[in-house]
C-alpha cells in the first residue's frame, strides 16, 4: 500500500504510537493508531522564581496557569522562564542575593538562563512577557535590570517570530509600564491580569500591535 507524509505541521511525527501486529505470513493488523496534535505551547518569562517547583505551586503560576486555560483554550502546555533564575519570595530582595553572587557566579547563572530560553522559542507558539519593572535602586537598574532586559528582548527578536503577548492589568490602564516595560501578571498579589496584548519587538523595545 502507498504510504503518505504526516502533516509535520499539524502532528507530533515522533510522539506517533501504532500497534501492529503480523497475524501471519500474509496479514497484519492493527489494532490502534494514536496521532498527537500540535497545539500551542505558552513559555511565560516572569521577574524571577518565587517558591513553585515540581512539588507545589505558588500564586503566580497558579494565577497564569488558570488565566491561559480560561482564555487561550488552543494552549496545551505552559512553560515559564525568568529574567532572573535566581529563587527569592520577594522580588525587592533579589538584588541582594545577586549582590552576595561573585561576578562568574553571576554571568554563569544568567547566560544558562538565556540559553534554556533560546532554546525553549524553538518549540514555542505563544510567548508571555510579564517580568515587570526593576524593583531596584537606579544602580541595580543600570548595572543588571537594564543589561539583562536588553539582552533577553535583543534575542527574542532575533530568534522568535512567533506570538509574542504582554498583560493588562487591574493595577492601571496602561498596558506598558513608562511604555516600556511589561506588566507582571500578579503583581504583589493585589492586582492580576484582565487582558493580553499582542506585541513585537523593533530594536530591543516592545511594541503593542
């Protein structure tokens, strides 16, 4: 029998599960063909991770989690990434932990991050910026929030061509905060995300379509 080509564009070629069977020298059978879909993978990029792991939650994955199944019904899974990879509850403080970092210990840390994210865009269809605003004085602003921020949008558009989505939140009408910088999704847990907005990048900065 002649033999066609999945649609790589509408199916997950490897994931494909067939059982067949020889019944004998001159029959086969089968008796299942699973076919997986591709559907759209979200990759969230937040501020920094707070407490979740593959053990438990915390209110801003639960918060995203909950917003992209509710709206974005064609998201199958869901991804989230950080400007900063480092662990901290409370975002104010994660300069003080960079600071106590040697500057190897720094650089090392940041480009893994950006490697995993590169290669995360790859597969993505629909990606999230929600890392919010430097929570910093103006010299962390410059020396890390600045560098970093540049360096993370300056490879998206370079590496992604696919949706790229901002928040709009209850915390105010603009969607940008000083038209620059993405909203997080939950800030302080006092506010959350009422819509989403598509956007691009131009020349490291983001702009809303």
């Amino acid at each position: 029998m002649a033999k066609g080509s999945y649609d790589s564009k509408l199916v997950r070629i490897r994931k494909i599960k067939a059982k067949n069977n020889q019944l004998n020298s001159k029959v086969e059978i089968r008796t299942s063909l699973g076919i997986p879909l591709k559907r759209g993978i979200a990759s969230c990029i937040l501020m920094n991770p707070s407490i979740a792991d593959s053990n438990g939650s915390d209110n801003t994955i639960n918060f995203v989690t909950e917003y992209i199944y509710n709206n974005i019904p064609e998201i199958h899974w869901i991804r989230f990434y950080n400007l900063y990879p480092f662990y901290e509850s409370s975002s104010p403080k994660i300069y003080n932990l960079i600071h106590d970092l040697t500057p190897i210990e720094y650089s090392t840390a940041m480009d893994s991050n950006r490697l995993e994210i590169k290669s995360a865009l790859k597969s993505t269809t629909h990606l999230f910026l929600g890392y919010g605003k430097c929570s910093g004085n103006a010299n962390d602003k410059s020396r890390y929030y600045d560098i970093e921020t540049n360096k993370l949008l300056n490879m998206i558009e370079k590496e992604y061509k696919n949706n790229i989505f901002v928040f709009e939140t209850s915390q105010s009408d603009k969607i940008l905060i000083n038209n620059k910088y993405p909203r997080h999704p939950n800030p302080n847990n006092k506010h959350f995300a009422i819509k989403h907005h598509n956007c691009h990048i131009k020349d490291g900065s983001i702009i809303l379509i």
